[in-house]
C-alpha cells in the first residue's frame, strides 16, 4: 500500500525585527516565547528549550531537574536566513518531520519568518491526525514569538495540550 502524501505546514508571519534579530529571537531565545507547559515532553517539569546553534546541534527540552529530552537535530545552518532541523519529541528519529524556518529581510527592521513543517509520510497512519495536531501547535507558537518579537507580553500558552510532542 503506497503512503499518501500529506501537504506540509506553512506558516508566514512578518515581525518588526531585522533579519538578524529575528533570527537570534527564534534561535537564541527560543524559551523565551515556546509555550512548554503546553507543547513539550515534559509539561509543567519543562524548564527550558534550545537549539545548540551549528549543523548537528540538537533541539531540546531541560526538565526542572536536569533532565534532557531530544526533539531533533539541526541539519541545516545558515544564520540569519535559514534553519532546518528534525523534528521528532518523544518518538524514534526515523519517524521524524523536517522543520525548515527561512528569515526573509522585507525592510530593514522588518523580517518575513516562513515555516515549513514537512514529511508527515514519516508517521504512517498517524500522520493527518499528527498534521492536524501540529498545525494548531504551530499557530499558538508563533502568535507568542510575533507579540515577543513586538516587546508585547507573549500571549498565555494554549489551556490544552497542543501538537508539537509524539
């Protein structure tokens, strides 16, 4: 039985940062807007996220004690235009999406964040269900980094659970 192919997730949003801050926003400061009592491993336990900044680098969660989950690995590196890494918290890395987030300068202090979330095939016969999932996920995420990105107070995480873990 051949595997149906399943669109990928777009997002677009433009902020009023340049190209490099935004970048270094998402990047950098990644805790600073991720909703992780909602969408993480770890809930309520998550204390913070990352993403070691280089080909290779991990994407992860630290939990209240320490404690490190794995959510994928950067594969593409090219600050402050474009990232790309795996995405598969809680599941096997054979399973995982691609997530490919591209920097698009449109002023000088106004930048174009794409998001793409691909490779839904992975996930066999979970994987419109996990779309769906995600690309609720996704909206809440990148409302929090949008009102950040304007000095606003990031909106409250989502009351359930979103998409973005298993």
């Amino acid at each position: 039985m051949a595997t149906e192919v399943v669109p990928p997730i777009r997002r677009s949003l433009v902020v009023p940062l340049s190209q490099a801050d935004a970048f270094d926003l998402f990047v950098r400061r990644l805790a600073d807007w991720w909703p992780l009592a909602t969408i993480s491993l770890g809930r309520l336990e998550a204390a913070s996220c990352h993403i070691e900044p280089s080909i290779g680098g991990r994407v992860f969660e630290r939990a209240r004690d320490g404690t490190e989950a794995l959510w994928g690995t950067v594969v593409a590196w090219d600050a402050p235009w474009r990232l790309a890494f795996t995405w598969h918290p809680g599941r096997a890395p054979a399973s995982a999406q691609e997530v490919e987030v591209r920097f698009v300068e449109v002023l000088a202090a106004q930048t174009r964040v794409e998001v793409v979330h691909r490779g839904w095939e992975r996930a066999g016969e979970r994987a419109a269900p996990m779309r769906a999932r995600h690309d609720e996920g996704w909206q809440a995420i990148l409302a929090r980094f949008e009102a950040l990105s304007r000095g606003e107070t990031a909106p409250p995480e989502p009351r359930e659970p979103g998409g973005c873990g298993g």
